[in-house]
C-alpha cells in the first residue's frame, strides 16, 4: 500500500488549523446544538471543508413584504462580508405566494449553490425540492424554526424555541396581572407550525391561572389582519383586558384597533422583536414582546453553515437567544440600530 509523505500529511494539517483560526477568529458563538428526531438529521458525510471565501450561499426567506426577514438576512450579509462568503437573497414578495417560493428554490437548485439557508410557510411544500438539494450536495439550513422533524432530512435548523420565547411572554402577563382575573384575547397567524407553538407556548402559560380565553381568531401574519382581527375581537368582547398575537405585525395591527375603539387600557403583547414593534413599545402603543433577535439569528445561520464546512458542526438544533422587551428595556434595544432592520426612525 502506498503511503502519503509526510511533508504532505504535515502540509495538510497545516493548512487546516489556518482554516480553523479563519472561521474561529470571525466566530460567532451560538448555543449547544440539539439532536433532531431520528431520520430527520441530513449526513454530513460527502461535505468536503471549503475556504468560506470559495462559498456561495443562498438566504430564501418566505417573502420580502415582513421586515423580520430583511432583518435575518442583514445578519446573514454582516458575517458573510467578514468571511468573505458570496450571499444572495431570493424570495417572492408575498408570504402567501407558496407557489412562487418553490419556483424560486427550482432555480437556485439548478444553480448548484454550496449552501441553502431557508425559511418557509408551507415545510410540506419545500421538503421534496430541498430533498433535491441535498442529494445533490448542497448544505440546507432551515432558519427561524425550531421544527425538529423538518418533512425532509436537512443539514441544521437555526431559530429560537418558538414555544419557549411565548411562554417567557404568558408568564410576564401574569406577573402584570398579579392574580387578577384578565379575559383573553389570541391573534393567531395562519394555520400551520409557527402559530401553533407561539400560541401554545402562551396559552401554556397561562394554563391553570385567572386568565380566561374568550375569543382566538386567525390575524394572517400582517398589520391589516391583525387590525381586522382586533377590531372583530374587541367588538364582540369588549370585556377583554389583554391580547396576545403571535407576532408583532398583528400586535400593531390590533394596537390601531383598540385605538379606533379608545380602548387606550389594553395589555398589548406581541412577538418577534421587530423594529417598528420595538418602536411601538417605546411610544406606548404596544406593552411588550418577545425579542427573537433576528440579525443575531441570521449571523447564527451562516456561522452554522461555515462550521458544516469547516467540519466543526455535527448537525441538529441551534437555539437563538430571546429576551422580553417593554417599557422599561426598549430603549437599549433601540440604541442598536446595527442590529435593527429598518433602522429606527430616529436616535435613542
């Protein structure tokens, strides 16, 4: 049997602890993966290690209408211009446009990309395309999920406990409350994964307490949902002291109804940690939400994607960081705007 030289098996070893100290020097940490359920975890086995300066990776979020997205996307971009990766965006401009999202997907796929960081509304949809994909090699990581058995086998999953971030937001309403007998009011989004946890997670919150859920209706995901939704609950429940909506487009959204209404004594409780939500915040008009850190998310993502490369990740779940935004806080978020996607409207 011939055998390797061993200047060579030198050289190599090398060249691999400098590409280590490139990806840890630019690292962005992130917390322990968790295993995903059986079957759903893609092999690693046919990944070879790749400089990040040689990557090309596409960022495909659901749509381009939901700044949250833009704001993952902006933390994708900041890690990738410090590692010199080659990122694009591509997503259709509606979150309802499934069709046109699995259009897009087709292209990239042919495209042959190194890398696809995905977010999706319809996982039923996506998974035979992103099958696909990762047959033919390329490294999919889902993002802004917790979902541990993606329909398909995918490399990672990057996002926050969905279910885990709304509890924190039930308990925080209890606190507020102080034993008081609150009625309830729920602003889903649409049907499927995503508003089940975030609504689950509150209402497991809740469970057992003085708070009585009296009306839950679907606010699509949108401002103009959300302000239909709130105005429809507050209408035929005007003894609703407190409403939770499973994002914070609806939570503003709701936040004009009770306006409309002088409903001015509302607990207002929302999700995601979006500019504009934070900015409601600090005017009043919203009481809290749950900061999901989204640029954060999106660093996550792709330093996820260059440990895949770097053959330093293992596969499973990455939590991203959530924290409980009010009143009292909101104005050291906003004091960030590096962090922010839009920037706020002005300085803090």
């Amino acid at each position: 049997m011939r055998t390797r030289p061993k200047i060579n098996i030198i050289f190599s070893v090398i060249i691999s602890l400098m590409l280590m100290t490139s990806f840890s020097a630019l690292a962005v940490d992130y917390a322990k993966p968790v295993a995903l359920n059986k079957g759903a975890q893609a092999s690693f086995d046919q990944v070879k290690q790749k400089d990040p300066k040689t990557l090309r990776v596409a960022y495909m979020p659901p749509a381009t209408e939901f700044n949250y997205y833009i704001a993952i996307g902006e933390g994708i971009k900041d890690l990738a211009g410090k590692s010199g990766v080659d990122t694009f965006m591509l997503a259709p401009q509606s979150g309802a446009d499934i069709n046109g999202q699995m259009g897009m997907l087709q292209d990239v796929i042919s495209q042959k990309v190194d890398a696809i960081i995905i977010s999706t509304h319809d996982e039923n949809a996506a998974a035979p395309l992103l099958k696909r994909a990762v047959e033919q090699g390329i490294i999919v990581a889902i993002v802004n999920s917790d979902i541990p058995n993606f329909p398909t086998a995918v490399h990672a999953v990057v996002g926050y406990s969905q279910r885990n971030g709304t509890y924190k937001i039930g308990e925080y309403a209890l606190k507020l409350a102080a034993g008081k007998a609150w009625n309830v009011g729920v602003i889903e989004g649409q049907p499927g994964y995503h508003s089940t946890e975030r609504c689950g997670g509150f209402l497991d919150a809740i469970k057992g307490s003085n708070f009585k859920v009296v009306t839950s209706l679907d606010g699509k995901w949108n401002v103009e949902g959300g302000n239909a939704a709130g105005m429809d609950a507050l209408q035929a429940h005007p003894e609703i002291d407190i409403i939770f909506a499973a994002n914070d487009y609806m939570i503003m959204g709701t936040a004009m109804a009770a306006k409309a209404l002088g409903r001015d004594n509302l607990i207002l409780l929302g999700n995601d940690g979006d500019t504009a939500g934070l900015e409601a915040i600090y005017e009043g008009r919203v009481s809290a939400t749950v900061d999901t850190t989204p640029f954060v998310m999106g660093q996550i993502a792709l330093q996820v994607v260059l440990d895949i490369f770097a053959k330093s990740f293992e596969g499973g779940f990455v939590e991203t960081p959530t924290t409980i935004v009010d009143k009292a806080n909101v104005r050291g978020a906003l004091q960030h705007p590096e962090k922010l996607y839009p920037k706020p409207s002005k300085k803090y």
